[in-house]
C-alpha cells in the first residue's frame, strides 16, 4: 500500500517540485544554522587574528630593516594606525614609550615649559580646561622620551606630601609651568590606546618568552563588555638595550548576535513551505500539462511517426524543449530518408571498393613483374660475368644492366608520383603559361625518332597564354609526343593542333597507328594497360606515363579524352585561358 502511494505521489512532476523547494529550504536553513553555531564565530576570529599578525609581522619586519631608526619608526607607526585602526607601542626595559607617535595618534596632550624646557603630557580625561590657564602645576611620571603623564593637574601649588600620597618613585612636580600649546590626537578615541596598556601584564608576569624569537599571541577576556583582546607581542634588542613591540585588536563577540539571527529559521521554515505550495500549484499548470503532450510525441517518434507536431509556443525552457523536439522529429524524418538513400549509396561504394581492391591487386602483381624482369636480366648477366662464361665483350653486359637498372629506377620515381598525385594532398601551384613554346621544344628532342620512321609532323598552335603549371604540363605533354614517337606508324602523320573554346584552349594530338577496340581505348588511362595489337619499337617507359597525366590534368580541371579517328586516335586536354 505504501509502495503504490508513493509511486503514485513520485508520478507527478507537480509533487517531485514540492518536495524539492522543502527540501531545499530546510537544507539552506540547516547549512545556516550549522555555520552560524560552530563556523562564523571561530571564522570571524581566525580572519581577524591572521590579519594582525601578518601586519604586525611586518611592521616589525620594516622596523628592522630600518635598523630601528626612530624617525622612520614613527611614521611607520602612523601608517600602522590609520591603515589598521590599531594600537601599536614600542616600549625599553624602562617602561618608556620609544615610539612618540603612539601618544599623538591616541591621547590629546598638552606642551608646557619650565625652566627652559618643554614637557609633553598626555590628557586622559582631564579634571580642569588647561586651556583656561596659562600657568600650571603637574604632579608628574616620564612615560617616554620627552613624554610625561600627570598624576595630577591643578592650577594651584602641589606639595610632597601629593607625591607621597601617589606612591610613585620617579614622580615630579613642575611649578608654574607655563602653556605652550595644546593638540588634538588623531583618532577619536583613546579606549583602543588604553586597551593596549592591560599587555604590559604579559611582560611583567613573565608569560612573555623574549628567548623564542618570535610575535606571541595572548587574549584577554573582557566580560564586562562580551569582548577580547587579542595581543601581539615582539622583543627585538638595540644598542644593547631591550625593546617590546606591542599591538593589540579588540573583538566584541558576535554569538549572541548570530543566535538572535538563528531563532527566526521557523519561522523562514513556515514561509517556505508556503512558498512551496505555491510554487507546486503554478508548475502544475505550467509544467506538467505541456510535458505530458511532449511525452506522447516523444512516443509517437518512438514507433517511427513524425507526423505530431507539439504545440507548445512558450518562451522557457519547456518551450525550447518543444520547438527542439519538432526540429528532431523533422531531422529524424529526413534523416531516414538519408539513410535509406545512404544504403543504395554504401551498396554501389561496396562494389565500387571491390573493384578498387582488385585493382590495387593489379597494382601489385603488375609492380612486380614489371620488376622481376629487369632484376633477373641484371641477375642474370651478374652471374655470367661473375663466372667468366659471358661470350660478348662485358661492356654488352654492363650496358644491357644499365639499361635494365635505369628503367627500374624509372618506374619506381613514376610509381611514386603516381602515388603522391592519387593522395589528393598534392597542392598545384598556377601560372601563366605558353604551351606552343613547350610543345616546340619537346619535339625538337624527339625529331630525330620522328624523322628515323619517317613520320610526317603537322603542327598548327596558337600563342594564347593559359593557365596552369610549367613542370607539370611539361611532363603531360611529353608523355604524348613520346608516346606518339613509340606508336604512330612508320610512313604515318602526327598532328598537333589547339583551338579556341572561349574561356579554354582546347589542345588536340592525333596520330596515325593501329585502331584500337572500345574497350582498349578507355583502359589506356589505367596503370600498366598495355594492348596487345601496339606494334612498339623499344620502349624505356614504366607503364603509367598516362595515369600520371591524367592525375595532372585532373588537377588543372582539365576536361580530357581519347577518342578514336578513321586512322588512329586521338588525344585532347583543355586549359582556362588567360
């Protein structure tokens, strides 16, 4: 029974958001409780204590580096003050205040003279104006260099017996001390500067251990406010004299604060859950209706129907998960279509790959007879000459080798040319080009076999400039002529002519040799293809001159063919023009 009540509950998006926002608040609420009780407290401590020590530390630090140079230490121990809002005091053995600045920053004092000489005292809480006065009488103990605090203040005569009365040994009386001046301290108050003073019992008890070499940290608990006083105490020696360096920082404790704070979580719980219910019945409406028409598209999709399209046009987040839901059923939809397209595609790529596979088999078994030969000749007339049965002259057989080793080498450099044009990485650099002058240079190299066969040259090209690569063009048309050399018949005619197409210039070789079949025509392309009815003179090629120029042309988007003529074939190429 609960099993199904609480499926039934889990079942609405509605409810899952209720416990959700309940859940979320009461953890905020716990999370804060937990760090209001053991965390911030601690943590507002430890950030404060950290904080003064390291400036305390560094003050210290600069003091040093000064060598203890009083005017330097004064002005540091202002910025201190202003920077940090703490009391800071360098005191000797003595008792005496070496840093003056502690005095003008926290006490008002006042400047009076006798005898020539002018005493500072500082003003705590003074009985009398001595602004009202021009002369006055100080009952009086040093409290450093030139610094004095007054036991008593009075306008009128101060006897031994007030000394005895104070009980204080080094305590003196000035009379008729006149006022030179009065000034104001630099801070508001002087509580902090007083605060500081309770330290001096860690000097005197002993709690402080000069030998450690180090700022010790006492705290000193003043109930009577619900605060502490974290201490920093230093010793360094100078002059073979002993000095405390002193700063202090007061914290009022912030537990009752937080506390106070803590008490109204029940009342943050109770507005929750409202907020909750709240929440839990506009997401009802807002949420659970479109998510449920979503579902039922999603499931629609599910069984390969794409014909629902949902309906929901709002401008959040479900109103983007619907219009992407429609573009993925519209996607899926085309996506099928590909795929069955794809699939015809694959089937014609499989036997198209076959075919590739067998011919790279070709390629192979071709490669090596093509090499087999020449290495057994070499072979071969190796041993002859190494047994001394040879019966020609052995230059016969050194040029026949090399003969044989040059038409390896040149299958091998074609073969991979071939490989590097077939990659599709090779990159063709352009230019502007003039074909006549390479066609009329290659066949002043091939005039001489031309004219031994007794082979009639007709050549008629135009000037235009076209544009592609010089190398390259080079060696397609090389490939043509020496072919053309190699197959036209003797007593036969050989032509070059070009013509213009408009935007290309269309080049046309034409030969007179023995007609080839259909299917011996479109082969002539492939690696290797050679048919039997060629009547070749000596042939030196490896077999691909014209796979290697057709990658070429290929490369120039060239449009290319071979095409039978009444008396031969012919072979034509384009070029864009200049």
């Amino acid at each position: 029974m609960l099993s199904k009540l609480k499926d039934r509950f889990f079942s609405k998006i509605s409810n899952k958001i209720f416990l959700s926002v309940l859940m979320l608040i009461l953890l905020i609420l716990l999370v804060q409780s937990f760090v209001f009780r053991f965390v911030i407290d601690e943590a507002y401590f430890f950030t404060k204590e950290r904080d003064l020590k390291k400036q305390f530390e560094l003050f210290t630090r600069e003091i040093k580096d000064k060598n203890y140079d009083l005017e330097y230490t004064n002005l540091l121990t202002e910025d201190y003050i202003e920077s940090t809002n703490n009391p800071i005091v360098i005191v000797n053995e003595n008792d005496l205040v070496y840093n003056d600045a502690f005095f003008s920053s926290y006490f008002d004092s006042v400047t009076l003279m006798s005898g020539n000489k002018n005493y500072k005292f500082i003003l705590e809480n003074p009985d009398i104006n001595v602004l009202d006065y021009s002369k006055l009488n100080v009952l009086a103990i040093p409290i450093g260099d030139d610094w004095y605090y007054p036991l008593l203040i009075d306008y009128e005569t101060i006897s031994q017996g007030d000394i005895l009365e104070m009980q204080e040994e080094e305590a003196f009386i000035l009379e008729d001390a006149e006022v030179i001046s009065y000034s104001f301290s630099k801070i508001d108050s002087e509580y902090s500067g007083l605060f500081i003073l309770y330290g001096f019992e860690y000097l005197e008890n002993g709690t402080f251990n000069p030998s450690l070499n180090k700022a010790q940290s006492y705290i000193y608990n003043q109930e009577e406010i619900n605060a502490q006083t974290l201490y920093y105490i230093d010793s360094y020696v100078h002059n073979q004299e002993t000095y405390y360096v002193m700063t202090s920082q007061t914290f009022v404790n912030i537990g009752d604060q937080l506390e106070f704070i803590n008490s109204f979580s029940i009342f943050i719980f109770i507005i929750g859950v409202i907020l909750a219910i709240l929440l839990t019945r506009f997401y009802s409406k807002s949420i659970s209706k479109p998510m449920i028409e979503l579902n039922e598209i999603a499931n629609e999709m599910s069984q390969l129907n794409f014909s629902k399209e949902a309906s929901v046009k709002s401008h959040d987040e479900i109103g983007s998960l619907a219009k992407s839901l429609n573009e993925l059923s519209q996607k899926l939809e085309e996506s099928i279509e590909d795929l069955q397209d794809k699939n015809e595609e694959l089937t014609h790529n499989y036997e198209l790959k076959s075919i590739e596979e067998k011919r790279a088999k070709d390629l192979i078994l071709h490669l090596s007879h093509e090499l087999n030969t020449p290495l057994g000749i070499v072979s071969g007339f190796n041993e002859i000459l190494s047994d001394g049965i040879n019966d020609k002259d052995p230059e016969y057989y050194y040029n026949a080798m090399s003969y044989e080793l040059e038409r390896m080498k040149v299958l091998i450099t074609d073969m991979l040319e071939l490989s590097v044009l077939e990659s599709g990485d090779y990159k063709l650099s352009l230019e502007t080009i003039n074909i006549k002058d390479i066609l009329t240079e290659r066949l002043s190299h091939y005039h001489a076999v031309f004219k031994e066969n007794n082979i009639q040259i007709y050549f008629s090209v135009s000037d235009d400039l076209v544009s592609g690569n010089m190398r390259k063009m080079h060696q397609v048309i090389n490939n043509f002529i020496s072919n053309a050399s190699k197959y036209t018949d003797s007593d036969g005619r050989f032509s070059i002519t070009s013509e213009d197409r408009g935007q290309y210039i269309l080049y046309r070789f034409e030969n007179t040799c023995t007609l080839l079949e259909e299917e011996d025509l479109s082969r002539l392309w492939e690696k290797f293809y050679r048919t039997n009815k060629t009547n070749t003179r000596k042939e030196k090629g490896s077999g691909i001159g014209l796979s290697i120029a057709k990658e070429i042309l290929e490369l120039h988007q060239s449009n290319y063919s071979i095409q039978p003529t009444e008396n031969g074939l012919s072979i034509e190429f384009t070029l864009k023009k200049i």
